[in-house]
C-alpha cells in the first residue's frame, strides 16, 4: 500500500507512466501513443498538500483546482528555456512554461488572486542583468470544441458493424489471409531497409564496400531471411487490458465501450463493446455492468463537447492468472466532497459485491484535466485490493500496475519472448550479458535471466522499474540490475567495458529509440542486437542507423540483418510485432 502510495506520488510529481495511451478505440500497443496534452507534463495540481495528501488514498479527496488564470511574463530571451524556469522557480513559482522560439512564458494559478499577487513579485524585475520583465495578467479561454459535420453521415452500417471494422479492421478476412497480409507488409519494410541503404546520399566507395551485402540481388530484395509468421494461439478474446470510454450511445444512452470514429471527427458516440472480437467475456461483463451503474445513477457521463460530467473512464485488466483489476475513472470538480466521498464508497460497494467476475482489485481515479483515457498525471487511490493483478509468461510470474506496460496477448506475447530467446543463442560455455533496453516491467529479462550471468534492465517508467525488481524478486532472479533512466541517458550501460560476451534486446515504443542509443551500440562491443518493433515503419531510421556505412556520427562497424520474423500480437488489428536479429563480427 505504502509503495503504491509512493508511485502515485511519483506519477503527481510528473514522472512519466510506461503507457502511452491507447485510443479509445481500443487500439494496439497502447504504450506507443501519448496524448500531446499528457506529454507536456501534469494537468492536476501537483503543489497542492490537498492533492499530494488524497493520493495517498486516505484523506478526502478534494476536486482539483483549474489553473484558468495565466501570468504572461514577456521580454525574456528566446530559448533559455532551463534558466528562465530556474529563474521563476527560485521566485516560488512551478507552473511556468515558454517556448524556445518566444519571448515570453507563462505560469498559471488557481485563482485571480495569485496570479495579480506574482505580477507585483515579476513585473518590473531586471533578468539576466539586461532583460526589463514585463506582464500581464490573463484569463485562459475555455476551449469550445466545434464537431464537424459527421463524415459518417451516410453511412450505412449499424454501430455495431462501425466499431467492428475500427477496432478489428481485419476481422472479415480468414485468419490465414491476416496473417499473410501482415507478413506482405513486413516483407516491404524488411525490403527497404537494403533500398534505403543503396540510395543512402553521398554513398563513398569504402561506405559501398561496407554494405556490399545490400546491393547482392536477393528475392523481392529482402536483406535476410524471413521466416513464416507465427500466428497467436488465441484469435479471440485475447486482450488482457481494455480502455473503455464512458458516454453515450448515438441515440443519447448513457453507455461503455468504445467511441465511434474519431473525436476530432465530431464522432462523440460511445458503443458497446459486447461483440468486439478481441475482448474477453470478463472484460465485457464488467463494462455492461458498469453501464448499468452510470444508467442507474443521478450522475451525468462524462460530455466531451460540454466537457462537462462525472463519469468518464473505465480500465479492465483480466490477466490469464484469472486476476481483475477494475479501475474508474471520474470528473469530481463539480462534486461536493461528501458527495464525492459518497460515491466512492458506492463504486466500492458495487465492485466488491459485483457477482459475475471476481475483481481482485478496485482503483478510483480522478481527473479534471483533458486528456481522454485513463492518465498516470492523475489522483488514483486503491479502493480495494493491493493494486496490482498477476500474470504469467513462461512460467514467471509479473505484478502488473495499472499504469504499466504489459503486452495484451498472453500466449502470443509467450512465443515472442521465446523467439527472442532462441535468436540470442546464448552460449552455456561463454558468461553473457543481456541488456534488456526498454525493459517494462522485466518481462523479457527475468524469463531469459537463469540463461545468463546478467541481466541490465532500462527502462524509462520508475513505476515500471519498481514492478521489475519486485517481479525479478518474486521469481527468484537474483543476476538483474535495474535502471530507472531513458536508454538515451544510459549510454554507459552500452559502452562499458565488459569481459562478457553482450547481447542486446531492444524493445522500444513504436517510434524506436533515440538515434544516441543507435549511435552508442555502434561505438559498443554489442555483437548481436534483437529488435522488436510494433511499427517496422516508424523504426525504420534506427535499422539504419545499425546498417549504414561508419561515418563520424555512426561509428563502428555496421551491423546487418541476419533473420527476421512476424509475431501476430493483435488477431483481426492491424499491427504485427517485426523481430529482427542484427548481427556483425568485430
Ligand atoms: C514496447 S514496450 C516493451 C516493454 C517490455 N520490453 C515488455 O515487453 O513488456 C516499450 C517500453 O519502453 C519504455 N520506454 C519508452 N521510451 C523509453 C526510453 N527513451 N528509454 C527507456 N525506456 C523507454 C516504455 O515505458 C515501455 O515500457
């Protein structure tokens, strides 16, 4: 409970989730999308003793305070976007913001009041010995969200068939011909790899040498061996965590499920997920009942035009241990604190007695703010439970918190790790390392750790990194070393000078790593790199940043691909997990 609370802290202090959010729509890989508004730190007032207190999960919670009223600080230096925060920090002020490109920044407050308080402590003041501070004193404009004209307006399929074709747009094809299509597209992005790098400008003659594996003739010039896809054993019901919005249905039904089309489509209807493919029955029976709750109460759904509402959101997690973890989602600034306490305890009540699925564990969160899902910047109290859910993969076993990383397809997720684990070919005789960068909650690590004499974890989420040491605890794993830090920052970890034999298992978000991480496994004695990509697109500039020619921003020798191979994560959706090994001799 105590280490939960300190998560929660961490999150209100600013720290990022591993998740980046999921649409509403359900969509793949959830951890690869960040909300804009999420990225540009926490909404919720993280000086509040009220907020830092509630989090805590005693206390009453109180609602958050909109920061509507804006101090304008003009006159500053362009840039200089550390100093000048410094600058205002050491005036007692935190919520500042400014742009590299302009002149000015902004700090926000709660009331009128304080903000005209500052403008007296700033204004006038003489920053950096030369630049005069000038203010002014504003009220932020509410947003007025203006749907377009539906471009739905013809359309003649039921709900039921619009939210099928969003969320599973593959689900009319037989499996086999998804799986084909999948392995069609992987086969282009394998193919341009060896494209890209002949058409690399400025190629030398030496660079051309380096890479002379590029420009042999190869079938459909695939620069290695592909294998057959491998197909998840589940085609149904296999998602473990769900992201349900809180609204209503096109005929103005409070309801929970998914929305129609896109937001920013003017689409704001919200439908059942009852005969989505890829959703297990547990997690449909709680959202129906959680329907049936926000019907039965006097409380309105969250509106996302009126941005008015209490109900707004609603994550499921059903492990294949049979574990739940239900959290909801409110708006609770327009609540009285009794009314909001009562509430609480009747979400609590209905939860702990609800009959069909056994909830392990209840979160409450509350959130003001804008951003649509469930968000780790927000208030999130156990109201039951310890908070987290367990699952297992190749016989280890993972606590899960609600705001963690975790794939969504158990016995998929179990053959790609294997397939990570037959391409490292670890070597009994030889003492190895493994660096297992963008590590989650050590998932891939701690099932392969009993084959190596260590494992490095990294891995950007400190929350994540707490699940990691505990899950390499748990299961017994005593040869792990784990770093709470972007791979970026942790650049030692690649460079060191090890005795071991290194291997490298890359598993990053969906737009790859920072090229300095590239930059620095090139510098490396890493041998062997095994990346996994959910979006071989998007990752397309680290595979060439391992495959181009030496030059003075890539050092050392070039890596190449050796194999390669579909892992179908998301029967009926669009993504598939690309594997490839990267070797090179040095
Ligand atoms: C696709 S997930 C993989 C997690 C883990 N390997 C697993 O299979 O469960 C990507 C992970 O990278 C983390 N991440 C994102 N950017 C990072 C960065 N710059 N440095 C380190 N980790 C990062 C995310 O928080 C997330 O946990």
């Amino acid at each position: 409970m105590l280490r939960f609370a300190q998560d929660i802290i961490s999150a209100l202090l600013g720290k990022r989730s591993s998740e980046e959010r999921e649409n509403d729509a359900g969509n793949e890989r959830p951890d690869l999308k960040r909300n804009k508004s999420e990225d540009v730190g926490p909404a919720t007032n993280t000086d509040s003793p009220a907020v830092a207190e509630s989090a805590l999960g005693g206390g009453s919670a109180r609602p958050a305070p909109k920061f509507n009223y804006i101090l304008k600080v003009m006159n500053l230096p362009q840039g200089q976007i550390k100093p000048t925060k410094k600058f205002f920090a050491d005036l007692g002020f935190n919520k500042i913001d400014k742009s590299p490109t302009k002149t000015f920044a902004t700090i926000t407050f709660d009331s009128e009041a304080k903000a005209l308080d500052a403008q007296k402590a700033v204004d006038g003041l003489i920053y950096q010995q030369k630049y005069k501070i000038e203010t002014e004193v504003m009220k932020r404009k509410e947003k007025v969200f203006k749907p377009r004209e539906s471009k739905f307006a013809n359309d003649t399929r039921t709900p039921t068939e619009r939210l099928a074709d969003q969320v599973t747009p593959l689900h009319k094809l037989p499996y086999d011909e998804q799986l084909k299509k999948k392995h069609e597209v992987n086969t282009n992005h394998l193919s341009n790899i060896k494209r890209q790098l002949m058409n690399l400008p400025d190629l030398s003659q030496a660079g051309k040498e380096q890479i002379a594996w590029a420009f042999e003739k190869t079938p459909r010039q695939l620069p290695c061996e592909l294998a057959e896809p491998i197909a998840s054993p589940e085609l149904n019901g296999y998602r473990t965590k769900c992201e349900f919005t809180i609204g209503k249905n096109i005929d103005g039904e409070k309801t929970v499920g998914f929305l129609l089309g896109l937001f920013k489509e003017g689409q704001t209807g919200v439908q059942e997920p009852s005969e989505c493919l890829h959703i297990p029955d547990s997690a449909k029976k709680i959202a129906a009942a959680m329907e049936s709750y926000v019907r039965d109460s006097k409380y309105e759904v969250y509106d996302r035009v009126a941005k008015d509402g209490v109900y707004r959101g609603l994550l499921v997690r059903t492990p294949s241990t049979g574990e739940v973890m239900v959290l909801v989602q409110l708006k609770n600034d327009n609540m009285t604190t009794e009314e909001y306490e009562a509430e609480k305890k009747k979400i609590q009540d209905f939860w702990a007695n609800f009959d069909q699925v056994k909830v392990k564990t209840l979160l409450l969160q509350t959130w003001n703010g804008q951003s649509n899902g469930i968000t780790d910047q927000a208030e999130t109290q156990i109201l039951f439970g310890d908070g987290y859910v367990t699952e297992e993969l190749l016989g280890c076993k993972f606590r899960i918190s609600y705001n963690a990383f975790f794939q969504i397809n158990t016995p998929a997720t179990e053959l790609l790790y294997q397939k990570c684990a037959d391409w490292c070919k670890l070597d009994p005789s030889k003492k190895t390392i493994l660096l297992d960068l963008c590590c989650g909650t050590g998932t891939i690590g701690i099932t392969m750790a009993k084959s190596v004499d260590k494992v490095i974890g990294v891995e950007i989420v400190p929350e994540a990194i707490v699940d990691a040491k505990a899950n390499a605890e748990r299961n017994g794993i005593t040869n792990v070393e784990y770093y709470a830090s972007k791979v970026e920052d942790k650049l030692d970890v690649l460079t060191r000078s090890y005795d071991e034999e290194v291997v490298a298992i890359l598993d990053p978000p969906r737009a790859g790593v920072h090229k300095s991480v590239i930059q620095a496994i090139r510098k490396s004695k890493i041998q062997r790199v095994i990346y996994v990509s959910c979006d071989a697109k998007q990752a397309r500039d680290n595979f060439l940043g391992l495959c181009r020619p030496s030059s003075n921003q890539y050092e050392g020798i070039p890596f190449r691909p050796k194999q390669a191979v579909s892992v179908d994560l998301f029967p009926h959706a669009d993504p598939s997990e690309l594997v490839i090994e990267f070797t090179r001799d040095i």
